[in-house]
C-alpha cells in the first residue's frame, strides 16, 4: 500500500473518530439535561415522604394529644366523682349513741373588729359574749346580731386580788341596788343581749349570797345566766333553787392540757371527749375565744367534724328551755 492510500485511510479513520466523538457528547448532554429533572422529582418525592413523614408525626402527636387529654378528663372526673362522694365518717367512742345538741359560746368580743366579720359567718347557733365598757362593744354586738348570732353580756366579775378585770365589775361587796345599775347601763350597750356569763369571777362566782343577787337581778332584766365555770361555781346550785335555769359550761375548747391546744389533735380529743354527755338531753355547752385565727380555724374545724359525725348545732335560747 502507497502513501497515497494510507492518507486516505487516516482520513477516513479520522472523520470516523471525529463522528463517534461528536455522538458521545450528545448522548452526554442529554444525559446530564435529564438528570436534574430526575433529581428534581426525586427531590420532591423525598420532600413529599418528608412532608408525609411530618404528617404522620403530627399525627402521632395528634393521637398521644387526644391520649393524653383523656387521661386527663378520667383524671378530672374521677376527681369530681371523689368530690361528690360523702366522706366517710370518723368513729369515734360515741358514734351510734343518742347524744345531746352542741352549743358553742365564743367569749371576749369588744377588744377588736379584726376577726369579728369571721367569727360572724359562723353558723348562726355560735353564741357572741360581748365585754361591755370596750371600743368594739357595740359594734361586736351589732355585727353578731346582723349575722343572726344570740348575743349575751361577758360579765366582768371579781377573781381576785392578782386578776385585772376592768374598772367596772361585780365586787365581793356588791349591793343589790349596784349590780342592777351595772347590769342595766351594760344592756344599754348591747340592746340584743339575752343573757349573761361571767368573765373572770373565779372568786365571785363561789360566794351563794353575791351570786344570789346577781341571778335575781338578771332576771330582772329579762335575760338567764350562764357560769362559765371558772372553777367550782355555786352558781348552778342557786339557780336551781331559784327556779332559774341552771346553765354552765361543760369543756373549754380551746384549753387542753394534753395537747397544743387548738391543735387537730386537741380538737379529735375534745370530740372524743363528748362521749361522757351522751344519753343527755340538755344540749353540752362549749366556750371557745375570739383572740386569734388560730382559734378561728380550730373552731370551724370542730364544726365541720361534729356535723360530720352526726351532731347538731342549737342555740342558746333552746338550752334554756330545756334546763328551765
């Protein structure tokens, strides 16, 4: 083969190449212009997995929502089915036994108004003893009365030479004729009042003859007596032979000796202790103070346990009918 041939031959071979070459770049090209399209439907095929992915989390969250949230209202009935049921009652000795009615007598209003608005939205059975002679006397009186409250006199009696009473009280040496005008100036100060008892008068309250004219003059007044038992009092003794009712107190509820007092355990003990009343049909007579919230708060939560133990509440007005 000449030279002239194999020119011709590279040539040939070389048109070849050059057209092999030229379809490779297309086939390329059109090969790279659809991958993108391709990525971008992959693209949006992972975003739409993405989305559905997401979709399903809310769903997710949706449903432990909705679980939740049921939990939650099971839990909120289940509270207010407990809210709706009655508690249960505390036995204690005497449950189950025919017991006597409760009168509650909260001594020393007229020191202070601080309380008084409290102590009046007790229930109305709560007897108000109201200090005569005092800055919040007369307004103790009113505010008691105003919230259907029985209002008695706390009548400032002599307990000797260590105890300070007030100016004005019921001396060893009182006179008929002096015990009167006491009484009678005191009841101009507390109009409502349908009674008495004494504050202090530990040493009075034991003398027959001081305490003879003191319940006579009483009566005059159209009110009833009750001792506060201070100590051993002759007072129930007199009133009896008077024909008067003899009314005294029967517990301290907020005196223990046992336990803090006012405390819960003080006042489950107090409860306990009306046991030895039961069988009585005179009404038990609790005197209590208005000094503290303390006091308060231990009152209202002797309330709520007696009620709640089947025991009533009367007034003071229904004790002395009983006892006449």
């Amino acid at each position: 083969m000449d030279r002239k041939h194999i020119g011709i031959m590279l040539v040939i071979v070389s048109v070849l190449l050059l057209t092999l070459l030229t379809s490779c770049d297309k086939i390329g090209k059109g090969a790279d212009q659809q991958e993108p399209g391709t990525l971008i439907e992959k693209g949006d095929q992972v975003q739409n997995q993405d989305t559905d992915i997401i979709e399903d989390s809310d769903q997710n969250k949706t449903d432990d929502s909705k679980k939740k949230d049921e939990k939650d209202k099971e839990k909120d009935q289940a509270k207010d089915t407990a809210n709706k049921e009655p508690l249960k009652k505390f036995e204690y000795s005497w449950s189950g036994s025919a017991m006597p009615d409760i009168v509650v007598i909260v001594d020393d209003f007229g020191n202070s108004t601080t309380l008084l608005e409290d102590f009046g939205k007790l229930p109305s059975e709560v007897v108000f003893a109201v200090l005569p002679d005092l800055g919040a006397t007369k307004r103790s009186g009113e505010v008691g009365a105003q919230y259907g409250h029985e209002v008695i006199i706390h009548l400032p009696m002599y307990a000797g030479p260590t105890n300070n009473v007030g100016k004005r009280y019921v001396k060893m040496d009182s006179t008929s004729e002096e015990i009167a005008a006491l009484l009678r100036d005191f009841k101009s100060q507390l109009p409502m009042a349908i009674g008495a008892n004494n504050h202090m008068g530990s040493t009075a309250t034991k003398d027959r003859d001081l305490m003879e004219k003191v319940l006579k003059e009483i009566k005059n007044q159209g009110m009833f007596f009750v001792d506060s038992m201070t100590t051993n009092a002759v007072t129930p003794d007199v009133a009896t032979d008077l024909g008067h009712p003899a009314l005294k107190r029967d517990m301290f509820l907020d005196v223990d000796d046992k336990h803090k007092p006012n405390s819960e355990a003080s006042i489950n003990a107090k409860i306990e202790y009306l046991g030895r009343f039961k069988g009585r049909k005179q009404p038990v007579i609790i005197i209590t103070h208005c000094h503290t919230r303390e006091k308060l708060n231990a009152l209202q939560d002797f309330i709520t346990k007696i009620k709640a133990a089947g025991l009533r509440l009367t007034t003071l007005s229904a004790a002395k009918r009983l006892a006449a």
